[in-house]
C-alpha cells in the first residue's frame, strides 16, 4: 500500500515539477498524466499495507492504516483536482486553497506519525518510522508550497515550489521503490 502511493504520488509531484520549472509547454497533457496518476494511486486502498501493519502491533495498526488511508484519498482528490485544473486551464486560485487544507492534514499525519511509530514506543523500527514521516512531510511542504504560489499569487515562489515539487517527487518515489523491494520493512 505505502509502496504505490508513494511511487504514484512522486510521479504525480515530478510531472507537475515540470510545469512549475516551466519545462513543459501543454498543460493538458500534464492535467490527463495527473489525474491518471491519481487514479491509479487509489488502488492502494485494496492493497495490503507492506510497513504499516505488523502481528505484534494489533492496538494501533488499525489507527495506522486508517491515517494512511485517509492520506491515499486527500492526495487522490487534490491530485484530481489538479489535473482538472490543468486540462481545463481553470483559475489556480481554488486548487491552491485547498493544497492550504492539505498541507495541514498531511502535516498532522506527519506528527500523527513521528509520534505514534517512534522507535522508542513501537517495535517498526527507525527504518519504518522514518520512511513514512518523510513521505508525509514531504508532501506537506510540497501542499503548503503549492498553497502560497497558487491561492497567495507569489510569483517569487514558483521555482522554489518546482524545484521542491522535483526533488520531492524523486525522494517520495525512491521511498516507494525501497518499500517494495522490501529494503525498508518489519
């Protein structure tokens, strides 16, 4: 479950990158290509988790899965918004007043997270701990970015928002690739 989101959403956040980078010169082609992603990243709610879910852990595994589920489909919405957005050519203004929403649940989850599957109070492991904390604050920087280019007009913060989009969706697509490879597990 973790494995694919991650991978989908970086991809989603990479392919947006270029848009922001100015790197791309149609805007619908990107719109389709997120929406696609976002999609697809939906068929992690069906799939198992692979970190997240453990025998030894039955009191809050059901927590866990249910914050991480609710991550998959508020990035699913926001990333279909978005390629509305794109393919329509609409207004920014909407699609960046709600990545300000998603900043914030992404950055409760990311405390949620950091707090509950510390090292010190849960048998994951840092490797567990620390590949799902740096997803979701990854994504809730990449959403508050988003929040002040687009709902606050700050043009001085498109490139840092791109290169941040960038960078971003590489490591949350790295993260995806070593979560399913099994590098990072129980």
């Amino acid at each position: 479950m973790e494995a694919v989101f991650f991978i989908l959403v970086g991809g989603a956040l990479f392919s947006q990158s270029w848009n922001l980078l100015g790197l791309l010169a149609e805007a619908r082609s990107l719109g389709i290509l997120v929406a696609g992603l976002a999609l697809m990243s939906l068929i992690a709610l069906i799939i198992d988790p692979m970190v997240l879910e453990s025998e030894l852990h039955h009191s809050h595994w059901v927590t866990n899965n249910a914050v991480f589920k609710g991550i998959i489909i508020l990035w699913a919405v926001y990333l279909l918004a978005t390629g509305a957005q794109n393919f329509l050519d609409l207004e920014d203004r909407s699609i960046g007043l709600f990545a300000g929403f998603v900043s914030i649940i992404s950055l409760v989850a990311f405390l949620y997270f950091v707090v509950r599957l510390a090292p010190e109070t849960n048998k994951y492991g840092e490797a567990v701990w620390l590949s799902v904390s740096v997803g979701t604050l990854i994504l809730a920087i990449n959403a508050g970015l988003s929040f002040f280019h687009q709902a606050i007009p700050f043009h001085v913060i498109r490139l840092v928002s791109g290169w941040f989009l960038l960078v971003g969706g590489i490591i949350l697509g790295i993260v995806g690739v070593l979560v399913g490879v099994g590098t990072i597990s129980l």
